[in-house]
C-alpha cells in the first residue's frame, strides 16, 4: 500500500492497534490523574503560578516581593496559594 506520494505504508494488525489504543488510554489515565492531583494542590510553584496568571515567572516573582502574594517556603521551593492567585485574577488587578 502506498499513501499518494508513492511511499510504502503498513497498515497495523488488529492486535497492534488495540496495543496502540491500550496505551493512550493508559496515558490519558495518567495525564487525568496528575491534572487531578494538581487542581487539588492549595499551593502552586511560581512557574505554575506564572501559568495560571498567564504571566512570566519574574512577574510573580514581584509580585511576591511587593507582597501582593504571600510566599510560602518548602525547603528551597517557593510556593504560592492557589486561593491568594485566583483572588488576584479576579480583583483585575495588575
């Protein structure tokens, strides 16, 4: 078989293809599961904090530093709470 420009193509058997299809479905598992844990989480890094904002990292960088966000500390991770990130995006300000 050849797909229009003239190069071979192979078609997959039956058992390949359910092979195929039994592994996205064990990554779209995964990927639910961690998106799942995430959305859970209180807290954020500031790079997923940055994310949510839609905004580069050094933005909640001053942020932080203005005190406008509360930072958290974890060892030498920075978190930021999800709750204080949501209200920020919905008072509008800057």
């Amino acid at each position: 078989m050849t797909d229009g420009f003239g190069a071979a193509v192979s078609v997959p058997t039956a058992h390949e293809f359910k092979r195929l299809v039994d592994r996205v479905a064990a990554l779209e598992r995964c990927l639910a599961a961690e998106e799942s844990w995430q959305s859970e989480s209180p807290y954020l890094t500031v790079v997923e904090a940055a994310e949510l904002l839609r905004c580069r990292r050094q933005r909640v960088d001053d942020l932080l530093s203005q005190r406008r966000l509360t930072r958290y500390k974890d060892g030498s991770r920075t978190l930021v709470s999800r709750a204080e990130v949501e209200e920020h995006l919905r008072s509008g300000r800057p």
